[in-house]
C-alpha cells in the first residue's frame, strides 16, 4: 500500500523537475543557411533548436552552442527549410492505369498507400505537403495520424475529394459532383465540416457559374481556400471571376499560349496589392520530363519510390510502367510540352507569385522525385533564379497556407522543420535530389 501512495508522488517530483521539463537542444553548426526570406545566405551558420522550435540563428563565433546540446555538423552543406510541394496526390503512387489503380487499391488506400507516399515526401525533404484529392475519411485520417506522431511523414494538408461537376466512372469515392448551388455548397460544407484545409475543383467550365459561385463563395464563408484547375480557358476565366485563390498546372491543351483577355484579367488581379499575392502552382516537371523518362528510364528503377509499399504493390507499378512509350497518359505530352515554357513565362510576366508543386503521383512520377525535379525544370530549363525556386518552395507555400508563423523560414520562434544537403544548392539546384539531413519539427528523421 506504501508503494503505491509514493511512487505518484515520487513521479509528480521527477515531471516537475528542471531537469525533466528541458527540453531537447540541437545544434545544427556550418552549414551556409538560406533562411528562406531571399536575402544573403548566412555562412557558417549556428541554428539552435529547443524542443520543437528553432531557439536561435546565428554565425560560428557569434552564437554559441548551449552546453550539453546535441551537434549536428553542417559544414560543407547548405541548409535551408523544410521544403513544400503543394500538388501531390498521396492515394496514387505512379501506377500507369487509373481505372486498375482505383478498383484495386481502395481500401488499401489509408493503411498502406497515402502513408507510405507521405514518408517517402519527407525523405525527399518534403517537410509540408497539400494532398490535392483523395477520399475525405482516409485524408482525413493519415494526415491527423501524421499530425499526432503515429505515423512519419510530411505534414499533410487536405482537400479531400475533387468538387466538379460529376465524377468520373468509377470515382465517386473521391470525386463529389455537385447538382445546383444548393447542393455545391452543401458539398462545401461536408467538407469543412470534417476538417479539409482546402477546397479543390476542377472542371469549372463544365458546372453552371451558379455552382462555380457558389462553391467558392461557401469555401470562403467557412475560412477555407480554393484550388481551381486551369488546364482550359474556360477554367481559368470562370475561377478569375468568382475567386479561385490559387490555380494548378500550366494547361493540357496544345495552344501556344494563354489568351490575351486570360493574361489581362490576371494582371488586372496582381496589380490589386491590397488583395496580396496571386498564387499559380504551375506542376511543369511530369510533362516537361515525360520523354526523357520515356528513353532514359533509369530513375524508374530508383528503389526510393518503393518505401513503405507492399511487395505485391511494388510489383504492380513495375509491370504498369514497364513500356513507358505507350502509356496513353502522355501520347499528347510531346506536342504540350513545346507550350510549356511560354505559358509560364506569361504568367510571370504577369505578376503571378508561382508556388511548387508537382502532381507527384500520376504515372511515373514518384513522391520521393518529383519536387527536386520540379526545382531543377524552374532552375536549369525556365531560367528562374535558384533563390526564387528555393522561396516557391518554402516560403511562399506556408503564406499561402496561413502557416507562415510557424514554418517556412529558418527563423527563431518557428518549427523547426530544416533539412540539408551537401554542396552548394544555389549553383547547383540538383543536389535537391538527395537530402542528407531532415529536421522535422525538431527531430532528425533523416
């Protein structure tokens, strides 16, 4: 009986002690850190981390290592945050048959796929992630598994199923089509209701402007988001109207360029300052990509995108990919990709704040590639500074997101969610392809 009366109170001493209630220090020391915000990267950098949150950011010689804290060198690296993607579809994972993929695959989505795409984003130094389509309960639930530390990956933000007109055969679980105004808002506010932090459509031109205008304005009565597709005018002209916040892709059609009245009334929204930035998610890299992959298929070897997967699913995707030549996915990809760069440099031109984002998920295009991939086209191929990219994938994605107080920059009071790689990112955009450190939310994962 004595037991038991003191060991709660010898457990109520040791949890209220100093000793018990410090938390976890690391230093990561060397490195050159791109804080994120653009400006001079800082060379031979301190970051000190306490807990889960950064403490301080300093210089070697100017900042010191608080005593007993754990060292983690940098020296030789460049250090930057955690970076964002913010197109992935975490229930595909680069199966080349849509229709197999989701008759097969459906209720092995939230035990075996979306976590097992989640982990292999963070291994890739995807610290944040915006799932953009997938069933609302499964969403729902990896991402808050995620959240708790149940399960590792990049923290999620969801939008559970596409909002269009109606779902395409065989989709319902994850595509909710809507019959009037009424209906599309009831839809919304399913959504909000179970927790998304986003709302995507997709064909717009194919629903009534009633139903476009109601979706998003019900999207931002409940403090939510709208993620609209631009792959035709008509998309892009019904969301600029009714307010869509952030468009996807750079367009399936073969035009050479966006229409004039398109890039007119884009300009007309950035010059409105007092609204903010007007955000674009581009998702170059799977069709500027797709013959290289196609004559050069190496990389679908890479066993990075087989983490956390089941054997007989690996084996699936194999076979699946094993003629990329032929998949009917890209037979249109050679003619579009000539438009590429043209529409992106309109939308730049423009005034467009451009975020990264990949579709990481469509065929061939795996979760543990796809945003070094995306860096590496803005960098090497569109002629975007290395810096701009670096900001469309850290700090320009958290503004978006409302999140910009806890993550996107390297800055003290912030998460820590930082990764690292060796050599210089600012010369050489492609060392994104492997990460040698990842720090999420003060852990070292990697």
């Amino acid at each position: 009986m004595r037991k038991l009366l003191i060991l709660p109170f010898a457990l109520a001493l040791l949890t209220s002690s100093p000793v018990a209630q410090r938390a976890q220090v690391t230093a990561l020391v060397g490195g050159t850190l791109i804080d994120g915000f653009g400006s001079t990267p800082i060379r031979n950098s301190v970051v000190i981390i306490e807990g889960e949150r950064i403490k301080a950011v300093g210089q070697v010689g100017s900042l010191a290592v608080p005593a007993g804290a754990e060292v983690i060198s940098t020296e030789g690296m460049s250090v930057l945050p955690g970076l964002w993607d913010m197109h992935v579809h975490t229930m595909i994972t680069g199966h080349s048959d849509y229709t197999h993929w989701d008759a097969t695959y459906a209720n092995r989505l939230e035990k075996e796929i979306m976590p097992a795409s989640a982990r292999q984003l963070l291994m890739a130094g995807v610290t944040s992630a915006r799932d953009l389509g997938a069933p609302l309960e499964a969403s729902i639930n990896v991402r808050n598994a995620i959240n708790r530390g149940q399960i590792p990956g990049a923290t999620l933000y969801v939008s559970g199923p596409f909002i269009q007109h109606e779902p395409y055969p065989g989709t319902d679980l994850f595509r909710w089509g809507v019959k009037g105004q009424d209906d599309a808002r009831a839809k919304v506010n399913r959504l909000a209701d179970a927790g998304v932090d986003v709302i995507k459509l997709i064909d717009q031109d194919q629903m009534t402007e009633s139903e476009v205008a109601a979706v998003i304005d019900q999207a931002h009565k409940r403090g939510l988001p709208v993620v609209g597709h631009s792959h035709r005018p008509d998309e892009i002209r019904l969301g600029m109207k009714y307010g869509v916040d952030n468009f996807e892709h750079t367009g399936l059609a073969t035009a050479p360029e966006y229409p004039a009245d398109i890039i007119e009334m884009i300009k007309a929204r950035t010059a409105k300052m007092a609204l903010g930035p007007f955000f674009w998610t581009p998702t170059i890299e799977g069709l500027w990509n797709y013959e290289y992959m196609r004559d050069n298929p190496e990389m679908l070897d890479d066993p990075s995108w087989q983490l956390g997967l089941a054997a007989d699913t690996i084996a699936d995707i194999k076979s699946s990919i094993q003629h990329p030549d032929q998949m009917s996915y890209f037979q249109l990809t050679p003619s579009r990709k000539p438009t590429l760069k043209r529409k992106f440099q309109q939308l730049r031109e423009a005034g467009v704040t451009m975020m990264i984002g990949t579709d990481s998920g469509i065929p061939m295009q795996f979760h543990s590639q796809t945003t070094w991939n995306e860096l590496d086209i803005w960098v090497r191929e569109l002629g975007v500074p290395p810096m701009e990219a670096i900001r469309a994938a850290t700090y320009w994605p958290s503004l978006f997101m409302k999140k910009d107080k806890d993550v996107g920059t390297v800055t003290p009071g912030k998460i820590a969610d930082i990764i690292a790689v060796r050599g210089d990112v600012l010369r050489y955009i492609d060392l994104l392809q492997k990460v040698d450190l990842v720090v999420k939310h003060g852990k070292r994962v990697k």
